[in-house]
C-alpha cells in the first residue's frame, strides 16, 4: 500500500508556469508507481474488502461490499472522462474500483447529449456502442471457452440459478471442443503438449511422461531451454540450474522461442570454449577441465538444435537430455574424500561423453 501511496503522491508534482501567464498552469506527475495484479489484489483488499473475507459480513470497517456487477470495472484514474455522469469520481490510489454504472453507461456510448464524446469517440471509433451488461456475457463466455465448470461460472459470477444463456460460443466452437476430446478426432498428446507450451499454459507430469506406479501428478517447471520434471516439492534444483547437464531436462518440438534460446546458448557456450582452449594452450591452471565441460554442454546443445530442426520429428515430441552424473552433493562428497570420482562417472546415465577432438569437430562444422 505505502509503494502505491507513494507512486500516485500528488504532492510531488511538477509545476508548470508559462511566461507571460499568471498562476501555476498544470502539474506534471513523473508516475513511477506500476500497478501488477498482485497490487491490485492487495489494493482491493485494503480499501474494498473486509477483514478475513469472504468469512464475514458485508460491512465492516466502514467498508462497503462491492457487488460483483459494479466490480467487474476497474480501470486506472483518468481513463474516464471527468464529465461524463452526475456522480462524483472517487480516485483510489490511482485505481478506480467499482467504476459508477451510470459513468460507464455514458463512456460506452449510451448518452444522446452529443456534447459528451463516449470512450470509442475520443479514440477515433464514432458509431460503435455496448451497454455494460455485454462485458459480463464476454468475460462468461471467455469462461466457457477456457473450459471452466458451469457450476464454477455461476460462481463466480454470483448467481443462484444457472446461467448458461451467457455462453455465446459459436456451433463451430463447440464442435470443435467435442471433436478435442473424441477418440477418434482428438488431437494426438503431442499436439495438445505443444498447443500447452505456446499458450504459456501449466504443463501436468502427465503431459509429458507416464506417470509410475505409485507417482502422483503435479504441475512441472519450465525453464528457459524447455520442461524440467524434477520434483521441486521433495528438494531444490541439484544441478543448480545447470539444465544441460541434467537428464530431467525435455525440449519440445515446435517451441520456436525454446530452439532460439538454444541457439543463443551454442553462441555463448562456443565463445566461453574458445576462451578455455585459448586458455589450455598457455597452460593456465584449470583451462582443461573447463574445456572439457563447456565441451560436452556444446556437444549436447548442438545435437539437441539439429534434433529439433530435424522435420521427420513430429511438433510437440519431446527430446530428453542426458544426464553427466555429476549432483552439488555429489560434487561435495568426492571433495570431502567420501566417493570417488571414478565411481559417479561409471554410474552417470549416459554411456560415453564426447572426446575433445568430437567437440573441435562439431566446431569446424558449426563454423562451416
């Protein structure tokens, strides 16, 4: 609350005078304050909302309840035009929650004084009008669309009977969402894995592999390179991000910003390469043992993009990475004496790391 005060602070103002006039002839506001959801939730809470809601009475704390038919806009302070209804603006912090029925009506064109220019006037949209009610057939039918329970709707939007005439989908709509499901004109896993991804929705452990007998599903991470099904819930990363070297990492087919990120790891693992052979040759201490690992990360990358590229794979299958062995708990035990460094490599998942000359190879190729 104390960072959104401080961003809306009409005392901090700039004034402006112009020569010539008298008098200050404006403010001008350097508005620093950015409103996320997050503060929004807690603003509406603060101000609307209270205490322990929903568990208590409409009214408490000198706070109204605000019904959901008014709540349903909210807009930043000035959106609006300050003449454009007979009741009083109330600016909240920069945030006008519950904006007035009657000024809404105004602003989306329901006034006949053509001396009031409606919201879709002043941005070049003359004819175009919709009453409020329109917003709320809108945001059910968005409910709808994204697959939402009709009970969980009539929730939500606060009715007691159902509501399903708000559901303005089209036939083309629902056939198509009957025909996702069907058997036999259902898309395959690996279309819906790759619509997921795209659309930024949560990936289930489900979506990804089959789940083992006694595993439970959940919702998996998404790192910068692609899915990571290591279970977050029981310890943090062992790798310490080092996705490359871990085999619970999982690439997608199809995911065009995931195969960029992957190029743009060859091009700094490439460099950093370079600086470690660079390194090697004048018998810096270390150099060696960098260049072999940014070696097998390279290697791993460069196979992962021509995997990726490869048009014979299927959008939405997924490419596993294979794992070096090597934990920060591993990394500790071998420096405490308590495991050799022979035995975490004969037991690393995959079977054989790339030599150096394999790696200087992939370069002469990648440099072509």
């Amino acid at each position: 609350m104390a960072e959104i005060r401080g961003g809306w602070d009409t005392s901090s103002g700039k004034r402006i005078t112009v020569k010539g006039q008298r008098g200050v002839q404006g403010i001008e506001f350097d508005d620093r304050c950015v409103i996320t959801l997050r503060k929004l939730n807690v603003l509406l809470r603060e101000k609307y909302l209270p205490k322990d809601f929903p568990y208590t009475t409409p009214y408490t704390e000198g706070k109204a309840r605000v019904k959901y038919r008014d709540a349903l806009f909210t807009m930043r302070t000035g959106a609006l035009a300050a003449g454009s209804g007979g009741t009083a603006v109330t600016h909240g912090f920069g945030v006008e929650i519950a904006a007035n029925p009657i000024r809404m009506s105004v602003q989306l064109g329901s006034s006949n004084d053509p001396a009031r220019k409606s919201l879709f006037e002043r941005h070049g949209y003359p004819g175009v009008k919709v009453n409020t009610h329109a917003f709320r057939h809108e945001l059910n039918t968005r409910m709808y669309q994204a697959g939402l329970s009709q009970l969980l709707i009539d929730s939500f939007s606060g009715r007691t009977t159902m509501g399903s005439v708000y559901n303005h989908e089209t036939i083309e709509e629902r056939t198509q969402g009957v025909a996702d499901y069907h058997p036999k004109t259902k898309h395959s896993t690996a279309a819906q894995r790759l619509n997921k991804v795209k659309t930024n929705q949560p990936l289930s452990l489900v979506d990804v592999r089959e789940l083992s007998e006694g595993e439970q599903d959940r919702i998996i991470h998404q790192t910068h390179l692609g899915v990571c099904v290591h279970n977050f819930a029981s310890e943090p990363c062992p790798k310490m991000g080092a996705c490359l070297d871990c085999g619970l990492l999982g690439c997608v087919k199809g995911d065009d910003v995931k195969l960029g990120n992957l190029r743009e790891e060859r091009d700094d693992l490439k460099l950093r390469l370079d600086k470690a052979l660079d390194a090697q040759s004048r018998g810096v201490f270390g150099a060696s043992e960098s260049a072999k690992k940014l070696g097998e990360k390279l290697y791993k990358c460069e196979a992962f993009i021509q995997t990726l590229e490869n048009p014979e794979l299927e959008n939405g299958a997924i490419v596993w990475n294979a794992d070096n062995g090597w934990t920060l708990t591993k990394n500790a035990a071998a420096m405490s004496g308590l495991i050799e460094v022979k035995v975490i490599e004969e037991n690393q998942a995959q079977e054989a790391l790339p030599s150096l000359d394999d790696v200087l190879a992939l370069l002469d190729e990648i440099e072509g």
